[in-house]
C-alpha cells in the first residue's frame, strides 16, 4: 500500500511537468492516470490495438533520450557506470515495450558525439555495455521480430563493436516488426554534415542536378533514410533540451519530458507519455 501511495506521488510529480506541455485534453487524460482510474485513452494500452488504430495514436517514430543514469548512480553513491549499468537493462526492456505498442521506429540515444568529453573510464564502461548487449542479444534476436540498426559514425568504433553491430545488423535485416535504432557516436549536425557531403561528391561527379537537391534528397541522405519522421520524443530526467539528437527528423515531432531518471523509468511511464501523446492535436502547419 505505501509503495502504492509513493508510486502515485512520483506519477503526479512527473505529471506537473508533462502538464506544463500539454494542451486542455491531455491534461484530463494525465490526471486520470494520476489517480489510477482507467479512461479512454489508457484502454487503447491495455491490448495490442489493431492496426488501424496504431496508425491514429501510435506514434510511427519514437526519439528516446536515456537521461539521468549519472545522477541516478550519485543518489545512492555509486559510482557514474552503475547508473549506466541499470540503464542498459531499462533500455532492453523499454524498446521491447515499443514493439509491444506497435511502434515501427524506435531510436535511443546511446552515445554522442559530444560524450567523448566525459572521462576515459566511463566511455569504456558504455562501451563495453554495448559489447554486452551486443554478444548476449545474439540469441534474442531470433527470437524478436525486432530489426537492429546502428546511426552514426562507427568508423571510429573498436573494431570488435564494430564486427558485433554488423552481424546485429545482418542476423535482424530480414525481421519485420519494428526497426531499433541505436545512436551511437551519433549528432544530429554530423548527420547532416555527412548527408552534403555526399550530396556533393553526387554533383561533383555529375550523378546529381543542384536543383534536384530537395527536402526528399537530404532525407535519403541520412542515416534514417527512408524512415518515418520522429513524432515523439521522450526525454526522461527533468532536462528540457534536444542535445543534438534526430534534429532533422524532428520538424514536427511532439515532445515529452519527465522529472524520473532513466534507471527508474517502466513500462507504465512509456505507456503514460504514449497517452500524454495521443491527446496532442497535430496540425503539421494547417489548422
Ligand atoms: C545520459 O545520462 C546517458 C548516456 C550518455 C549513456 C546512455 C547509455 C546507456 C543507457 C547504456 C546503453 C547501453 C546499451 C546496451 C544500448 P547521463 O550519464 O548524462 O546522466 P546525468 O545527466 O544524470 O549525469
């Protein structure tokens, strides 16, 4: 019971802040699921709706940024990779959520490439997480309809990280239930500075016209190409900031924060920010 009760307060402090983003209809929904009580929008999650019904509340394309594992480990003085540690776990247990909930795209924040300023020892710690998951996911793969891909710059990678991501890559490629996206190395700046230069390598060898570089032709530029654009992104943590993720992808995508930090974060909280989703009306520019 008062687990219950310190459950409810925690939904409720994370709900202010979500409340401050929302429009009228998606506050009701939040203060309903604050109290517990079931309504509408929360039945959609209480089964695998069809798939008609995906399309209208489901986002097609989820930007997730993983924030918080530092602060999380400090709490309870640990040191930064414990935080990063239970992190990973959250991660493999939230993007199975996604495919649960009809999601066809969704893409994690791993690894900036602003995060090679942090020390040594915490880089080699994520890294060798995502060696971890790399190697014990190998069975699980074939297990998920669930297609792995990797954005950024690998190159710079360990060559072991980058042999594991290509078999990752190759053992899902024909899986067709949602693509992972995992960022790592990853900028949003980097992307689009790599996208022109291959755009323009293409002028330069006369395969491309300038003037048939469009909206379309950068965007099968990019990593994502060929993708749905990002309609939500989720940012756990109390940080109200992009940090450079998916920053083209993102011209019209729908934003969530929380106050809970990433190793805290379930299943419920993704379905919570889902429903917060569904009540936004998007208008793309009309009215
Ligand atoms: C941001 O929190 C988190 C990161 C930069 C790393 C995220 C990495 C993981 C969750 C591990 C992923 C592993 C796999 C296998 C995909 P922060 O450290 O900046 O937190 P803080 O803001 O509280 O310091």
């Amino acid at each position: 019971m008062r687990s219950r009760q310190k459950r409810t307060r925690r939904s409720w402090k994370s709900n202010s802040t979500i409340l401050q983003l929302c429009d009228r209809r998606s506050i009701v929904i939040h203060r309903s699921l604050a109290c517990g009580k079931k309504d509408k929008t929360l039945a959609l999650f209480s089964s695998k709706p069809k798939r008609s019904e995906e399309s209208a509340v489901v986002p097609a394309h989820i930007g997730i940024i993983m924030d918080g594992n530092g602060r999380w480990a400090k709490k309870r003085g640990l040191p930064r990779q414990a935080g990063h540690v239970t992190g990973a776990r959250v991660f493999r247990t939230i993007a199975k959520h996604c495919e649960k909930r009809g999601i066809k795209v969704a893409t994690f924040y791993t690894f900036s490439t602003e995060n090679w300023k942090r020390p040594q020892e915490e880089i080699d710690a994520i890294m060798n997480l995502l060696r971890d998951y790399l190697r014990e996911s190998l069975a699980d793969f074939k297990k998920e309809n669930i297609r792995t891909r990797f954005i950024g710059d690998r190159s710079v990678l360990a060559p072991d990280i980058q042999q594991l991501m290509r078999e990752a890559e190759e053992a899902t490629a024909d899986k067709t239930g949602m693509i992972l996206n995992i960022a790592i190395n990853y900028g949003g700046r980097a992307e689009l500075a790599t996208a022109m230069r291959h755009i323009a390598a293409k002028v330069q060898a006369g395969a491309l016209a300038p003037a048939a570089i469009d909206e379309a032709c950068i965007e099968q530029h990019l990593y994502t190409a060929g993708q749905p654009e990002v309609d939500l992104i989720l940012r756990p943590s109390g940080e109200y900031r992009l940090s450079n993720f998916l920053i083209w992808q993102c011209a019209y995508a729908e934003y969530v924060f929380d106050e809970i930090l990433w190793p805290e974060f379930t299943t419920k909280d993704l379905d919570k920010a889902l429903a917060v989703y569904a009540g936004r009306h998007r208008r793309f520019g009309g009215v």
